[in-house]
C-alpha cells in the first residue's frame, strides 16, 4: 500500500497563483464549495483550523492536479480536502514553534521586503489573468475596459481566497516559517571527508557499470547531456550527475569545419532525404507485399548517382582550399592555426565556436565508435584515422565539410572531481542532510502536538486506515467457487 501521508512543503509562494489557463481548465464543481469559512476542521494544541484558512491551498491543489482526478466523486473531493488541512494543520503547528523559540517577529526591513515582493507577485498574476481572459486590451484600450479587466481579476483570485492584503500577511508568515527552517537544520553539516566517500562509492559503482560498457557509459552520459540542456531551457538544474569511471575507447579530436556554399548544401540535403525516404519506402513496401499499391501521383525518383553528383559538387566548390589545407598540413603548419584561418564563415565568426572556446580549444572533442551526440558523419571522420597525430579525409555533413585530427587517446579509468564539483557535491549532500533533519524534526513535533479533528472531512489517518481495511478486505475475500466435477451416476 502506497502512503498517502506526506510533508508537503509549507512555503506557498506565487507559483501557487497559477497561470489562469491552468486555472481555469478544472472547471468541475466540488463539495468542498459547501463548507463555510468558520467551519473548523481540526485543530493543533488548542488552535482551530478552519475551512477559510485552508480553502487557498485546496484550491491551488485542484487547480495543480485537479486534471488528473475526477473531482465530482466526493472521494477524490475528500482526499484533496485532508492533504490541505494536513499542510495547513503543519503550518500551524511550525508558526507555534516560532513563536515558542522567539522567532516570530520581523524587523521593519524584513516586512518591508515581504509586502514588496507580496505586491510584485500580486500584480504579475492579476497580469497574469488578465493577458489570458482579456487577450484583446491593449495599450489604446480605454481605462473604463482596463478597470473593467483588472476587477475581474482580482474578483477571480478573491474566489481562490487571495487578495493583496492577505497575500502579504501569508508572505509574513512564509518569513517566519523561512527563519524556523533556518533554525531546524543549522545543525546540518557536510565534511570533506564525506564528499570524498560519496564520491568514492559512486566512483566503484560508476567503474562496475561502464569499465567494460562503452555503450551503456555512452548512453547514459547522452542522457544526462540532454536532461541538463533541458533544465537549462527552463531556467533550472537536472540533479544529474555523469559518470565518473570512463571507459577505454575515446579519442580527443580537432576539426576544421568548412562552410558551404548555401545553394549547394540545399541541393543535397534536399536530394538526400528524398533519396532516403524512397529508400525507407522500398522497405515498407517489402515488409508488406501485399497492401495496395497508392495511386497518388509519386515524385520522380532521386537516384544514388544524384545524390553523389550533388555531393561531389560541394567538394569540387571547395577543392582548392581542401589542397590548400592538406599542403600546409603537409608542411607541419599548426592545426589550431588552420582552425582560425579556415574554420570560419563569411562574417568571418567560426564555423565551430567550440574549436574557439575552452575546454575544446585546448582538449577538443572526446568521440567514440558509439557517439551520438555528434552528427554521424563526424564521427566517422574521427574514427577513420589510424594513429594520434592522424588527420582525415574530408568528410560532408549537414553542417559544412569536416577535417579532422586525432590529437590524443583519451585514458579510461576514473574522472577526477574538479573544484566546482566538489563545492556542488557539497550542496548536494548539504541539502539532502538538512532535508532529513527538517523530517525528522518536524516529525517529532507532530507526534507531540495535540491534533484533534473535527470529523468535518476526513483526516490523512482515517483515509489511510479505509484503504488499508480495503486492502485487507480485497485480499480476504475467497475466489468464486467452482463447480464440482460431475460423478459417476450410481449403477441401477
């Protein structure tokens, strides 16, 4: 059985005003609309908690996962219900405790900042809304209309329990709650020593998984390339970490990227992928002879040669610079050098500002039989010299016409942590510790308040005691009995 109980967190910033199209896809009523705002639900060490208190959080819960539960059956109605008290019900408690310890008061400047950044958030999601359901304001629209969308706004947030004035008594409290977490996990400490052994034990882990597994090191590195690249787009981090036991089979490579010209490497791609797609075609075709032959007009057909032509045509434009390269090369010219002579555009930026810029400049590109976070034919460039100090042949891709040297063998075996990966390693485990000291006190002080419940709606306990008497229920109840064999009738 799943736990139902959680510590959710207890800071509802202004992400809990969620965009309005968020907001206004759950549109299914509830029960949760009867209750009044003086309804007590429970209470914590003699302090009600009421429905007008907790209905805010309910709602940003709806609105936050309402989508996925079907909100017109009471059940679900009751569970969304419980897990807003629980977190107010917790909210409670740690504003006690604040209180308790002498941290419940604000200097001027601290409530200065609070209702600053209370108003800032009040004013981007009445913007919010407003862009939404009133697309059509603009800067000439009249003050009547903007007045007119601004009240709609606030009157929508009103409903959800928001307005201006209580947003900044929450933001106030939301600084206390700030300055009690603080305090909870002060004690929380990370020493070298256990960076060190934290790194040691996924280092062996890391070396068991990929010593003898290129692919699988090259897989799960690709992966967390793109996890990073995509936490990046939002403005976050991934958690991720890559391996840090490299296996053998990575060489350091260099490349001069040659531009093409525009009209010629349209032509080809062109050709290329409908070369490419027929070819895929034919196979379709094969693997189901039977299905019916299309009678839409098809294409005329792109043949090899076509394609060949088209490509061989891209190397021609660049022929003399290509012997141009391969000379001085010949002559023992430096390849970082022919990179900022050759590897540039015609605004006369690089090709490849990777070949610019560290650690590439200085280490170039780690490439294996197996990459595939460079394009294929890049790869094969690098992989088809025989020795280090080696360079290849030109070789076409969609970025431009590749030249590529084999500057150095990258060792496998472990990868040292850098500096900046200690210190992130550091917060890392920081956070996790603080994390498990903040459970675990606010565990403690749970279990020593004095909560009691209304019977209002039903508590994280009580739901969680039905599902288990349901679960236990399911699994007592005996199979369908089966018809006995019929027997022998009995001899007349």
């Amino acid at each position: 059985m799943k736990k139902l109980r959680k510590i959710v967190s207890l800071l509802l910033c202004a992400c809990m005003l969620l965009g309005a199209a968020a907001l206004a896809e759950n549109a299914q009523p509830s029960a949760a609309e009867a209750l009044a705002d003086d309804t007590v639900l429970a209470a914590v060490n003699g302090e009600n908690v009421t429905w007008g208190q907790t209905k805010s959080i309910y709602a940003s819960y709806e609105a936050q996962y309402g989508n996925y539960y079907d909100m017109s059956q009471e059940s679900n109605v009751q569970l969304f219900r419980a897990v807003a008290m629980e977190n107010k019900l917790t909210e409670v408690l740690m504003m006690q405790k604040a209180k308790e310890f002498g941290l419940d008061q604000l200097t001027e400047e601290e409530i200065a900042t609070v209702e600053g950044n209370a108003s800032n958030d009040w004013e981007a999601a009445l913007n919010n809304y407003i862009s939404y359901f009133h697309s059509d304001l603009t800067d000439e629209s009249s003050d009547e209309d903007k007045a007119a969308a601004r009240a709609d706004a606030e009157n929508y947030y009103t409903g959800l329990g928001y307005t201006a004035e209580s947003l900044k008594e929450d933001y106030k409290r939301y600084a206390v709650l700030d300055k009690l977490q603080a305090m909870m996990v002060q004690d929380a400490t990370v020493t070298d020593q256990e960076i060190e052994d934290a790194y040691q034990k996924q280092l062996a882990t890391d070396k068991e998984l990929y010593e003898n597994d290129l692919a699988a090191y090259v897989e799960y590195s690709t992966y967390v390339e793109q996890m990073a690249m995509y936490a990046a787009m939002y403005g976050s981090e991934s958690g991720l970490e890559a391996p840090w036991y490299k296996p053998a089979g990575f060489r350091a490579v260099k490349h001069i990227l040659l531009p093409v010209d525009q009209a010629l490497m349209d032509a080809y791609t062109d050709l290329q992928a409908r070369y490419e797609e027929q070819q895929q075609e034919q196979d379709d075709e094969a693997a189901e002879p039977e299905a019916e032959a299309t009678v839409e007009p098809t294409p005329e057909p792109v043949t090899e040669d076509q394609v060949n032509e088209a490509k061989a045509a891209i190397f021609a434009s660049l022929a003399d610079t290509i012997d141009e390269i391969n000379q001085k090369i010949a002559e023992g010219a430096d390849f970082d050098e022919l990179i900022a002579t050759y590897g540039v555009k015609a605004d006369g930026t690089a090709s490849d500002p990777g070949m610019t810029s560290e650690p590439y400049k200085t280490s170039g590109y780690e490439v294996c039989a197996l990459s595939s976070n460079y394009v294929p034919e890049f790869v094969e460039a690098a992989m088809s010299i025989e020795s280090v100090g080696g360079v290849s042949a030109p070789y076409l891709s969609s970025y431009g016409v590749h030249i590529v040297k084999y500057i150095a063998d990258v060792p496998g075996g472990p990868i040292e942590m850098t500096d900046a990966q200690r210190v992130a390693k550091r917060e890392s485990l920081l956070q996790t510790r603080q994390d498990e000291l903040y459970t675990t006190t606010l565990e403690k002080w749970m279990a020593e308040a004095e909560i009691t419940y209304s019977g209002v709606t039903p508590s994280i306990g009580e739901l969680e005691a039905a599902q288990a008497e349901e679960a236990g229920e399911a699994e007592a109840e005996p199979e369908a009995s089966q018809e006995p064999e019929a027997t022998a009738e009995p001899a007349a």
